[in-house]
C-alpha cells in the first residue's frame, strides 16, 4: 500500500483547505482520489512508477502542491510451510505448502541440511528441488536430520522455512 499524508493545509489568506490527491501510474492518471492506493487491488505492480500529486483546496481555488514518485520493488516471498520424510533410511525434504510471492513471481527452492545440528557437506540428491534427499547409506539411527527450504523468486531470497526428523531403523 501507498499512502500521500497531508497534515492540514493552510492558504494564503489563512482558510483552511482540504486536500486533493491524483495518482499517476507510469504517466497515466489513475481514476482515483483517494489518500492512497493498494497493489493488491491492482493499482500497481512490481516495476511500475508510481507518483503521487497533492494540492489544497479552499473552496475557491487549487493550490500548487508537491508530487512524490516511487518505484515499486520486488516483495520477496515468504515462508514455505516444509517437512521431512524418511524412506528406508533416505531423508526428503518436502515443501507442503508453497510460499506465496505477492508479486506473483516463479518461485524456486534450495535445500540445505543439517545432522545433528552440524551442516552436512555431503553429497545430496535432487528429487523435486534442489538438494532435497540425503540417501540412506549417509544416514545413521538414531541421527537428528534437519532440512531448510529457502525460497527463490529470481531476484530475492525468501523466509525460509525448516523440518526436520529423526532417522528410525536399524
């Protein structure tokens, strides 16, 4: 969300004045007058030049105001909700639920992993996603495996997300 704040506007001559606003989306006028304007409803997306112009107005005449313009950035995603499952010994990492880009960007994963709190270096296998299985002959009993899925929108890392399980088995 964008917002313009105005706090009161006074005139030459000492009357209040009430302010307008106009709102310009790479160059064209927007048919709105409101104090702001939300992405989410489609004013504007990532990339867009957004200007905002006020001005006060008595009752009688316009003012000059100023004009503000923004560049809208990337919004990276957030979290992906992930777990841990376990095949004869091979641990997966799996994203449940997906982060949400709110730019609608691709988004991509890596995987990293950790064994009992120390990062593996050790070799992965790629499944879904990058990195996402450790296979069985690198697992032991007993071990505590824990996978991190960070997310990717072709410009920013993400919040990442973690699982992780302890290996069964004999």
């Amino acid at each position: 969300t964008l917002e313009a704040r105005v706090t009161g506007v006074i005139d030459g001559d000492g009357d209040f004045a009430v302010v307008r606003y106009s709102w310009y989306v790479n160059e064209a006028l927007l048919d709105t007058t409101a104090s702001y304007l939300d992405g989410n409803e489609g004013w504007f997306e990532k990339g867009d030049t957004v200007k905002a112009w006020m001005r006060g107005y008595d009752g009688i005449e316009e003012g000059k105001g100023p004009a503000y313009t923004v560049t809208v950035l990337n919004t990276p995603p957030d979290a992906p909700v992930v777990s841990v499952s376990q095949t004869t010994g091979s641990v997966v990492c799996v994203v449940g639920t997906e982060s949400e880009d709110p730019d609608g960007d691709p988004i991509s994963y890596s995987m990293t992993w950790q064994v009992d709190g120390v990062a593996w270096t050790g070799g992965t296998t790629t499944g879904t996603w990058v990195g996402d299985t450790v296979a069985s002959e690198d697992t032991a009993p007993g071990e505590t495996w824990t996978c991190t899925a960070v997310p990717h929108d072709g410009e920013e890392v993400g919040a990442s997300g973690s699982a992780d399980a302890v290996i069964t088995g004999g």
